[in-house]
C-alpha cells in the first residue's frame, strides 16, 4: 500500500437523536462500504455524537458550480415577499 | 481475596494491559489516519477493560494496593497475560492477525462470562461484549481483506497466522486448581469457549483464503508467569515513569 493510496473518499453524516435528520459531519477515506462505516465511527461517533451514520461516496454527490451559482441562487436576494415575515403570527405561536 | 479468583482477574487484566500497550505502541504509525485512530481505540477500551480490573483488586486489597500499584509495580513473573498479547507488532498483517485471535477470544470469553456468578465478572463481560463485538467485526474484515487481496498481502497473512498460531493453545488452557471454580459457575468454561474459538477461526480463514498449520507445536508459560524475551522490553517502558518518578500524579 502506497502512503497515496489511502482508498475513497466518503462524506459522512450523522444523526444524533431519533427523529432529527443525519448532519454533515466530515469525510473519511476507506476502500469499501464496511470499512467506511467503521472509519466513520471511529473518526466521528466516539464521543456520544450520535445514533446513526450514514456514509456516501463522495464522488456521487452533485453540486452546483461556481459558474452556475450566480444563476442559481441571485434571482431569490430581491424577492423578499417569499418570506413569510408579513403575516401576524397569532399570540402563543413561539416559534415558526 | 482467594489467590485463585485473584488470579482470574489478573490473567484477564495482563491480557488486556499488555495487549493494550503493544496497540499504543502503534499510535501513529498506523498505515493511514482512519487505521491509526482505529487501532488506538481499540487500544483505549483495553485499557479501560484493564483498569475496571486493576481498580477492583485494588478494592478488595483492603487499601494496600492501589490500582497503579496492581499495574505498575510488579514483577515479570506476576504478570500473568498469555504469550500471545506481548508478540511484537511486526507487520500490519502481524498485528491485525494477532487482534482477530484475541478478539475471537474475549468474544467468547465474555459471552460465556457474562452468565459467571461472580457479579463483577459478569458485569464486566456484559460491558466489555459490545466494544469486542465491535473489535472481532473489524478484524475479522481485515483478515478476509488481507486474505483475498494482492498476493503480498495474502502472504504478509499466511505468515502472521503461521508464526502467531502456536500461542493460540495458551489462551484456553486451564490450571488443575481452577477446575471447580468452572464446575461453579465462576470461571468460563474454556473447553467449550476453545471449540467456538475454532469454529469462528476456521470461518475466517476459509473465507480469507488462509490455512491453519499443519502438526502445529504450541508454547506457553505467561500464564504461570513464565514470559518470553519481549516482556522485559514490555515492562521497562510500562514501569519507567512509575520507577523514575514514584509519587507523580496526573
């Protein structure tokens, strides 16, 4: 094994409680899926962090390019109005 | 406390201590980040599996010893762990092999202790079982990968399982004196942990692509505290900071 060849890269995410969605918490690298679950655990889930892991090579994530973010993302900065911030929230209604 | 249960406790403790160190002894030069950090955790619930141990002795010692005493100041011949567990690292191939022996074991021997009716004993087994479920998994996988992946990988394998196998049969064998504490309950059953031992071993080895020796010769000793030439290298670098600095607190 060369000191190069440190297998895939693979993105973790772990879920900390039941019920809450899996966060993005790093990557790690491993040559196949058991050895990427049991990377992870070792690397990330050591301390209580969490209940769940789920790990995805990361090449298969899609991204949007830089190119392409102006495209994407710029046409929602003046349309405030998409916000509900102009409706009275009704007393009693902490949070929304 | 009786010397044969005392015994008991210290085989289980010197198992994991020494093992535990060869494991630290690895900390940082694991052959990439994950691997290295792996290892050292294994490393760390040994340590903690050694110290529930050495705390409990230190115990029932009625205040004369305290646990680093029990770890720290004794002499070669009073360490009792098996041979297996102070086997140098070697190559990665060597070091993983000589785990998936000991994991295989602890696995069993917690399986079956966790049933003892000694309380700590089975207390402690029911612990200890989750993290060496979890040790057994990983290098058992290692050892199919190792098995089944460039022919110098296979042959870093062959050779581990070769020249480790003969310290195999120590951990299984039983002192005449200890044989009415299994009848008891107390003790684990070895003969029957040996043959599941067996069957996992075989499991594994058939699917890494691996052979067993054949007409194998087995040595053993450190549990009668007799150790090979690696145990006073071992205990120089377990002892110095104890020896040199005797009243340090950290």
């Amino acid at each position: 094994m060369s000191s190069e060849d440190q297998g895939q890269l693979w993105e973790v995410f772990i879920q900390s409680k039941p019920g809450q969605p899996h966060k993005h918490a790093g990557s790690i690298h491993a040559y196949d899926k058991e050895m990427a679950l049991e990377n992870a655990r070792d690397v990330y889930t050591r301390r209580n962090e969490g209940i769940n892991l789920w790990l995805l090579p990361s090449i298969e994530i899609i991204s949007v390019s830089d190119s392409e973010s102006p495209s994407y993302f710029e046409p929602a900065n003046d349309k405030i109005y998409r916000h509900p911030t102009f409706y009275n929230l009704p007393e009693g209604v902490k949070q929304m | 406390m009786e010397a044969g249960i005392q015994n008991y406790y210290l085989e289980i403790a010197d198992n994991a201590f020494i093992l535990s160190h060869r494991l630290s002894e690895n900390c940082s030069k694991g052959p990439y980040l994950e691997e290295d950090l792996a290892c050292t955790n294994v490393a760390l619930d040994l340590i903690g599996l050694a110290e529930a141990v050495y705390v409990e002795l230190s115990k029932r010692s009625s205040g004369t010893l305290s646990s680093d005493d029990i770890a720290y100041r004794r002499d070669e011949s009073d360490y009792l762990n098996c041979l297996l567990t102070e086997q140098p690292n070697g190559d990665f191939a060597q070091l993983m092999t000589r785990q998936f022996f000991m994991d295989a074991y602890y696995y069993y021997l917690f399986t079956d202790l966790t049933d003892s009716s000694d309380t700590f004993l089975s207390a402690l087994s029911a612990k200890s079982l989750k993290e060496v479920t979890y040790h057994l998994k990983r290098s058992s996988e290692w050892m199919i990968r190792f098995g089944n992946g460039t022919e110098v990988s296979k042959e870093k394998a062959q050779q581990a399982v070769n020249s480790l196998w003969k310290y195999t049969n120590e951990l299984f064998e039983v002192s005449d004196n200890s044989r009415e504490m299994v009848e008891s309950g107390v003790f684990a059953n070895n003969q029957k942990i040996q043959s599941l031992w067996k069957q996992k071993v075989d499991e594994i080895l058939f699917l890494s692509n691996l052979k067993k020796p054949e007409n194998p010769v087995f040595i053993s000793g450190g549990k009668a505290g007799r150790h090979g030439e690696n145990m006073g290298f071992i205990l120089t670098e377990i002892q110095f900071l104890p020896n040199r600095y005797p009243e340090a607190k950290w």
